[in-house]
C-alpha cells in the first residue's frame, strides 16, 4: 500500500470517527433536554446568567442541539454579550434552517445593539424574507432610522403598522422619520397620535414640539415642550427647542431662562464623574419579552419554538395597548375591505389573486420579491407593497412538493425592459434577491 493510499485511509478514519463522536447517544439527549429545560425555567424567571450556564452545559452533552443553541444566543442578548449571541444565532442557522427565521431576527437586534447597523439591516431583511412579520419590519426601519435613511424608514414602518395597527410605538417612530424628512403636518399627525397612545413618551411631545417650531406654530410647541420637560426635567434639547419657540413669539426674557437651563444641564454632564453613560433599554421592552419566549415552550413537545409571528400576541411587553388615536392622515389609515372577512386565503385554488384575493389573469411580466408557506397577514403585506411601490401586487398560489406556496409578485409589465428596469430599482432597496417573471409560464 503506498503513503499516499495510506494518508487518504487514515484521513478518512479520523473523519468518520469524529462524526460518528459527534452524534449523541439517546441518553445524552435526553439529558441534554432535560438540563435545556432547566434552563428555560431559569430564563422564564430572568435568571439569565443561571440559564446560560445550564444552556452551556445542554449543548457540551449534546453539541448539536440547535435549539440550545438559539435560546444560549437569547440569554447572553440579555446579558449584553452581543458577539458571543451573534455567533450563537449563526450556530443555530447551520445546524438547523428551520429556526433561521427566528435566529436572523434575533442576530439581527444583537447586531443593532452592538452598533452593526448595515448587517443588522441584512438580518432583518432575511427574516422578513422568511416570515414578514410586523416586528421584523419595525425593527428594520428602527436600524434605518440610526442611519439616516428615514425614507426607507418610514416605508418599513408603515408595513409594521397595516401588519399590527395596535404596536404603538410605530407612531412615535413614523412621526419622527417624517420630520427629518421634511414633511411636518404629516409629522404631527403621527405624533399626535403617538402622544394619546403614549401619554407619558417625553420624546413624543419632543418632537411634536420641533414639528411645530418648523411650521411656525409656536405657541403648540411650547404646550408640547412643557409636557415633555414635566416628563423628562433633564431633557436638555427641549430647553434649547422652547428657547426657540419662546423667542418665535417675543418672549425673550424666558427663552433665555431656557438657554441658560440648558447650559446648566451641559456643565453638569461635563463635570459629573464617572461620565454616566445611558443605559441602553433591554431588547425585550422594545421588541419581545425573553423571559416570556423561553415560557411559550415550557411543558411542550414541539422540536421548535413557535414562529415570532405565532407567539406576538402572548409575548410583546406591550401587548395591552391603546387604541389608535382617531385622528391620523389618510395614507396611514389600515383598508378594511369586507373581502378579507369573506374570503379564506388558505382555501385559494392554484391562481393568481389580487389583494382583495379576486382571482386575476395577469400577463407580460412581473418581479418575484418573496415566496412564503405561512398565509398570516399575506393580504395586508400586499395591501402594504402596493402602496409603497405604487404598483399592483399579485398573490400567486401554486403547490410545490405537495406544499402550498404564496408567492408576492410586483407589478404586472407589457415588456421585459420595463419590468427589467423596475427589478434593478428594487434590487437596489430591500430586495436584493427578487427576480423576473413571466405570468403566462407559471398558469
């Protein structure tokens, strides 16, 4: 036998022999889960740091049990270790797509968190891709809003809200990304109606208070900057804001009692030591509440934790919110077509149906963007994408391997450098994978 025979049979016996290591025995399994388990009961009482330990000691006696892979990565998002979550999600993903939706998303927050916000974008969009649920949308226009894209911002928070009407924040966020956008009376009334959702929000009435700087509707902004320093005394922007407004309308004497409040609040941060850094907000208040994602699988024997989309209603910290504030603009107002009520998305024959699911004949071409399994809020993401691209948007039902699939087609072309030229344009926003289609080829 010559070495060169011999290498490659000992390679391969080291190769085999590993994997075969690699593989857990019944029993390790089952201990494994059972000390995952604990950890669960650890992370539902936000003991983070004793469920990390026992997800530790879970994924030491079964090395590829991705699901204590993924809840790890929940555990040290809590406790702030972002690059060792980052590389628990990525672990997650190769030894098991089915929780890549999942794991995406969270990658995505621990990438925002440590301040990744271009990949944390790449993340989110993947997650959407996979399941477009409303928080992945915010979550997304959130890391575009830190990098001053506000109008892809503001599209991803208007899909967030027709998604969930009832997420309160989006208010607040889309209010914001239309005044730096410039488009103040549209800023107030989103604003405005962030303020009656949350009553007690200081940067609500902040920034309602600049909004009405900037359209010279300076007595208002005073109103809404008093408010905002009764909630946050310390909040130096808003002295220098009413300053302004104060002087807009002539009264010098107390705009200059706020410039020098405000100097005050500088000098003081300059001189305290230590430097107080902000406390970053846990990702649970803003998003999903881990303590209670780690409780929707207790005494379970499903393989994988619900979808983000199955568990919102149960888990967001805010979940008992207010009801829209009736006052909005008419491009944020949710359509409510008795179609939706009538007709049964999962019953659709093989077709193609518009947003109102009447079924259509489509011809020429059109760009693919997305394709899901999962039919929750498929009608109002259309409904969304429609506006957003001012093009009609065509559901398409067809079976692949026994399995029905949606696709979310945009736009509907007479020739193909038409439609060509729209997928570039699309390729160049959130959609960096769609791709063209010929109606007829797909009846």
């Amino acid at each position: 036998m010559s070495f060169k025979i011999s290498l490659i049979l000992l390679l391969f016996y080291f190769f085999f022999s590993h994997l075969s290591s690699a593989q857990p025995s019944e029993e390790d399994v089952n201990l494994s889960r059972k000390i995952f388990n604990n950890g669960v009961q650890y992370g539902i009482n936000e003991e983070y740091a004793e469920a990390l330990e026992k997800f530790n000691k879970a994924i030491e006696i079964n090395p590829i049990y991705a699901k204590a892979f993924l809840y790890r990565g929940l555990a040290k998002t809590e406790l702030s270790d972002y690059e060792g979550a980052i590389k628990d999600f990525t672990i997650t993903i190769e030894l098991d797509p089915g929780y890549s939706d999942q794991a995406h998303y969270f990658r995505g927050l621990a990438k925002f968190e440590k301040g990744d916000y271009n990949e944390a974008i790449q993340d989110l969009s993947i997650a959407i891709r996979l399941n477009p649920d409303f928080i992945s949308f915010f979550q997304r226009g959130k890391a575009y809003f830190t990098i001053k894209e506000y109008g892809r911002a503001l599209q991803d928070f208007d899909i967030s809200y027709r998604l969930n009407p009832g997420f309160k924040k989006t208010y607040l966020y889309r209010g914001k990304s239309l005044y730096y956008i410039g488009q103040y009376e549209s800023a107030i009334e989103g604003l405005d109606s962030a303020k009656q959702a949350m009553p007690n929000n200081p940067t609500a009435f902040y920034y309602s208070g600049l909004a009405r700087i900037a359209i010279l509707n300076s007595y208002a902004a005073i109103q809404d900057l008093n408010r905002c320093l009764e909630l946050s005394p310390g909040h130096r922007d808003a002295y220098l804001a009413r300053a302004e407004a104060r002087k807009n309308t002539g009264n010098h004497e107390e705009a200059q009692n706020d410039l020098e409040k405000a100097d005050e609040l500088l000098s003081l941060a300059k001189t305290t030591e230590p430097e107080k850094k902000p406390t970053k907000q846990k990702i649970a208040t803003e998003t999903l509440d881990i303590a209670a994602f780690f409780s929707s699988d207790k005494g379970t024997t499903q393989t994988k934790p619900s979808t983000i989309n199955d568990i919102e209603k149960d888990i967001l910290t805010e979940k008992h919110v207010a009801e829209p504030a009736t006052k909005k603009d008419e491009h944020f107002e949710p359509e409510t077509s008795p179609d939706k009520t009538i007709i049964d998305i999962n019953e659709l024959a093989s077709g193609f149906y518009n947003k109102k699911l009447t079924n259509v004949v489509p011809k020429g071409f059109g760009v693919q963007v997305a394709s899901y399994a999962n039919t929750d809020k498929l009608q109002n993401l259309a409904d969304a994408y429609e506006e957003q691209f001012e093009k009609t948007v065509f559901i398409n039902v067809s079976h692949i391997n026994g399995q029905k699939i949606y696709r979310i087609i945009i736009g509907q072309f007479e020739n193909r450098a038409n439609a060509e030229s729209f997928r570039d344009n699309l390729r160049k926003s959130h959609f960096s994978d769609c791709f063209l289609v010929v109606f007829d080829r797909l009846y």
